[in-house]
C-alpha cells in the first residue's frame, strides 16, 4: 500500500508508516493523478498529461493555453478535463476533444461565483457510467462513453467532487454530502452532524464515507468527518488530529482504499495524516510537503 502526494515539487510516495520512498517527477508541479490498473496518468506543469507504469514516467501530450484540472480513467478510456470547461478523451499522443460535452445541456448557464471561467473539476466512474463534476455547473452523467451527456444535480448545488461506490453517487457540496441512489436522477442531501457544512471533499472508505467540511471558500473549522455510507448523520473525525483546520482540505487531497483498510488526507499547510480503521483515529504521517495538490491511497 502507498500514499501518493500530488505537490508542486514532485510525487512523494509514502507507505502507511509514513517513511517516503524517492521523489518522482522531481522539479515538475503535479495537479492531479488518477490510477488505471497498476499504471498512473498524471496532470504535470499544469497543461501536460504523463503516463507510468512501475514508476518509469513519459509525457503523453498537452493542452496549450488550458489547465489540466482533473483525470479519469475507465476501463475504455481516458478523459482529460480542463479549466474553461473542457472535456477530452486520450487519443494515441494527443487530447482529443469530446465534441459532445462542448454542446452539454445547461452549459450557457456554467459560471464561477468569482466570474471566472468554470472547470472541469472532478470526475468518477461506476460500470458504464461516468460522472464528470464542473465547477460551477453540477454533474454531467454519460453511459456511452462520453457520445451524449444527461444533466444531473442542480448547478446552484456547488459540487466540488463527486465520488461513486456501490451504485451511490456522492457530491461533496457547498451544503453538505449530496446523494443520489438512482444514477444522479434524485438527490438527498446529508448534513447532521457536520458542525460547518461547507464541503469540498469526499471519499469511500470501506462502508464509511469520510467528508471534509468547513465555514466556507477560505476555510475555518475546517475539518475532517466520517458517517455510514448508507445513510445517517456525521460525526467529526478527532482522536489524533487538531481540534480544527484553518484552510480548507480541497477536493481531491481526501481519499481511502474502497476495502476500509486505510484513508489519507493532506492540508494546504503540507501535513499529511493517514487512518487504519476508517477515520476513528489518526497519525500524522508527513509534514512540510509543499504545496499539495492531490492525495491517492493505492494498494
């Protein structure tokens, strides 16, 4: 098992003891990166996509003028997605655009609340489905590899990562953890217990859903809580962390193995904590990592 640390310095590895292994991609920023097998693809210097397998790492191809924001890969495909919005699919050495998601429904009405362009934010993945999460523009679903889209959630729901597991769609949002049992056709929205609900990461860890919530977009009481997968209130994660958080824990710095047997966060301040019994209790298994931008348990 190992915890990957997506940072502006590279990819630091580190096993569940938190003694770090050598520096991959030394001198590049890493964005994001997203397992496919035994292999990774990761977003590297903001517009490159670079591919490993056992850790021997290869540039792929780039966006130029974008910002690789978020990866996915299914058992047929890539997908790129980007600020502006954009969408592609992994085509040989090159992005290839997916035509279909440039003409989404409700695209007109994707915006920031800043009054920048949005991004293609998160994405995930169950059976033949693909869940792509803009920011601001809800969650895209596809079924047919990427050839037509079906709006899910409300866009005024701010959805910051969306997540999939047994059948559950999950949406960490600006009001809680949103949950849709029927492929994101209905939603409930899941806050008791979450003492600020403003939440930007979620993760599946075993029959526990582990979320990160805070006052709002710059953070305060930030912190990390766990509640049943299937349904029920939430309970804020405590023994071996600090009693709060003063930034927030972003999208994606939030992920556990789907077995239960371990989680992983990392903070904007560079900590990073990791949890063998499903967020009941934490260490801290680094510190002073710059700048991180993604944390992925693998086994």
């Amino acid at each position: 098992m190992k915890v990957l640390v997506a940072s502006r310095e590279g990819l630091h590895p580190f096993d569940a003891t938190g003694v770090a292994g050598p520096l991959q991609l030394a001198g590049h920023a890493v964005g994001t990166i997203a397992p496919h097998g035994r292999e990774l693809w990761a977003a590297v210097d903001g517009s490159e996509l670079w591919h490993a397998i056992e850790e021997k790492w290869g540039r792929v191809a780039d966006l130029p003028g974008l910002r690789i924001a978020s990866v996915a890969a299914t058992d047929a495909d890539v997908f790129v997605g980007s600020s502006e919005a954009r969408l592609f699919r992994v085509a040989g050495d090159r992005l290839e655009p997916v035509a279909a998601f440039d003409r989404a429904e409700g695209r007109s009405t994707w915006h920031t609340p800043w009054g920048g362009p949005p991004e293609t934010r998160s994405m995930s993945e169950w059976d033949d489905d693909l869940y792509v999460n803009v920011h601001v523009g809800g969650i895209q679903r596809t079924d047919d590899r990427g050839e037509h889209w079906t709006p899910t959630i409300d866009i005024d729901a701010d959805v910051h990562q969306v997540a999939t597991a047994e059948g559950l769609v999950l949406a960490a949002c600006a009001g809680g953890l949103a949950v849709s049992e029927d492929r994101g056709t209905t939603w409930a929205l899941r806050a008791d217990g979450l003492e600020a609900r403003y939440s930007r990461a979620v993760s599946v860890c075993g029959d526990t859903v582990l979320v990160s919530a805070s006052n709002g977009p710059r953070g305060g009481r930030s912190a990390v809580y766990r509640g049943a997968l299937a349904n029920g209130g939430f309970e804020r994660c405590r023994d071996g962390l600090p009693e709060w958080f003063e930034d927030n824990i972003d999208s994606s710095c939030l992920d556990a193995l789907p077995d239960g047997s371990f989680a992983a966060f990392g903070t904007s301040d560079g900590q990073l904590f990791g949890s063998r019994d499903a967020g009941l209790s934490w260490s801290e298994l680094a510190s002073g990592v710059a700048g991180i931008r993604r944390v992925l348990v693998v086994p």
